[in-house]
C-alpha cells in the first residue's frame, strides 16, 4: 500500500484541497482511500492536546485514535490510502499559547508508526507539506485567528508573535530528519500558484492516481478587504463576547450572500 499523508500546514489552501477531495469522493473511491478531517476528528482533538500540553499520556492517546481511524483499510492493502489534516500538524499558531510548528515531526513520527501497521516491507509512505511564505502565511494565520477570537492586537503586533514559527519550510526539514529512511517528504509552497488544485494533483500523481476528470471548487476561504480592520475594532470594543461574535457572523453572511466568496 502506498500512502500519502498530509500533514500541514493551515492557511496553505488545505481547505480548498479538501472540498475539492470531499466533492469527488464518489468519483475517486475506486482509485484511492481517503481520509479527511471531519474522518479524524478525535485524533485531530488529541493532536491539537497534545500541543498545547505535551505529555506522553496525550501522545499515546493521539496514536491509538490514529490507528483507530486507520482500522477499516486494514483489508485494503492494494489501494492507496491519502490521509489530509492539517490539524495533525497541531494547534493553528496564535491559539492557547502556541506560536510554532515545535511538535509537528513528533506527531509526524506516531503517525508514521501507526500507518507503518498497514504497509508492507518496499511500500512507499510520504509526507506531504503545503507551505506558504512566511508574510503571506503570517497575514492569512492573523486573519484567521482574529475571526475567531477575541484577539486585540494588530497585525504589526500579532507578526512578531507569529515570527518565530512562519518558518514552514524549516518545520517539514525537521520532519524529514525525524521520519527518514522510513518515510520521504515533499513539499509544495502555494504561494502565487495559479492552479489552486495543484497540491491535490501532486498528492494524487505521487499515487499514480489520475486527476483529470476532477470537478473544480471555488475557492472560499478568502479574506474580504476591510475584513481585519472591521473585525479588529470590534474586538477592542465594549461589546461583550457575544455581541461581537453576532457582529463577525453577520458581516462574514452578508459577504456570502454577495459573492460567496467567505468561508
């Protein structure tokens, strides 16, 4: 069986890679065995846990889940499996006190050892990573987390914070160092690309799966001009906690109903 896993990062177009999978899944289900985020939801908790908390105890709980997920392709072994979460990477950084990517290769290596438990001696499992520079990524993580959360700060300010971990390339050559010989680990950076769905048909080349009948699907997830300085003032408001988040869903429904262009 040959694996493809991808791990991270967010904001790097995981979202549009996975609608896309999602939309053709009927489609694809004779070529390729997937895995996709809502599949994962209790290993991606224990991930993101685990980030925040390292303890071996969250670890192992990670791990099990993971094999737990992995169950139902145990019969499967002659058909490719594509795992896709972000969330395996860990926790977004910006969140509950966590700035980086600092545990990302060891996740990747109990993700690793339990997919190893499907494979055969000779089959190929490798990591794939989308990244994305770092002032681009910084922006689009800022966004993200402001929309979510009561956050104060500015970009200027939330920048320096995020610096230290916007170094997504030095994240997959720390998962490579940790997971080599066993696995290999390619990198995509998207940023600039004009072909949106060309991760996914990198993912899917690497299991000689072909993609040239996949159905396309908008990109969604895009940052609405204004949005972060709308969203800035109301999080530095006398508003409380729920008037504010009733403010940001009614702004992000009325960009929807516009042009769609929010997720």
């Amino acid at each position: 069986m040959k694996v493809v896993i991808h791990q991270g990062f967010h904001k790097t177009g995981t979202t549009t890679l996975q609608k896309t999978l999602s939309k053709n899944r009927e489609y694809l289900k004779d070529r390729v065995n997937v895995l996709l985020p809502d599949d994962l939801q209790a290993a991606s908790l224990a991930a993101r846990r685990y980030v925040v908390a390292p303890k071996d105890r969250t670890l192992q709980n990670f791990g099990r889940l993971v094999r737990k997920a992995l169950e139902p392709f145990a019969d499967h072994r002659g058909k490719p499996l594509l795992i896709t979460n972000e969330e395996f990477s860990g926790l977004i950084p910006g969140r509950k006190g966590v700035w980086s990517y600092d545990q990302t290769h060891v996740l990747a290596k109990v993700l690793l050892d339990e997919v190893s438990r499907l494979t055969e001696e000779g089959d190929r499992v490798i990591f794939l990573f989308t990244t994305r520079n770092a002032d681009h990524w910084i922006r689009s993580t800022y966004w993200q987390n402001l929309r979510s959360h009561r956050i104060r700060e500015d970009l200027s300010q939330y920048s320096k914070a995020l610096q230290p971990g916007a170094d997504l390339e030095a994240v997959v050559r720390r998962v490579k160092e940790t997971v080599s010989p066993r696995a290999e680990v390619e990198s995509v950076n998207v940023t600039g690309l004009e072909e949106q769905s060309f991760p996914l048909i990198k993912a899917l080349s690497i299991l000689n799966v072909r993609s040239d009948r996949l159905a396309a699907v908008e990109n969604r997830n895009v940052q609405p001009a204004g949005g972060a300085s709308y969203f800035l003032k109301l999080n530095r408001s006398l508003c409380s906690d729920e008037e504010v988040e009733a403010a940001k869903r009614a702004y992000l429904d009325s960009l929807r109903r516009t042009n769609g262009a929010v997720s």
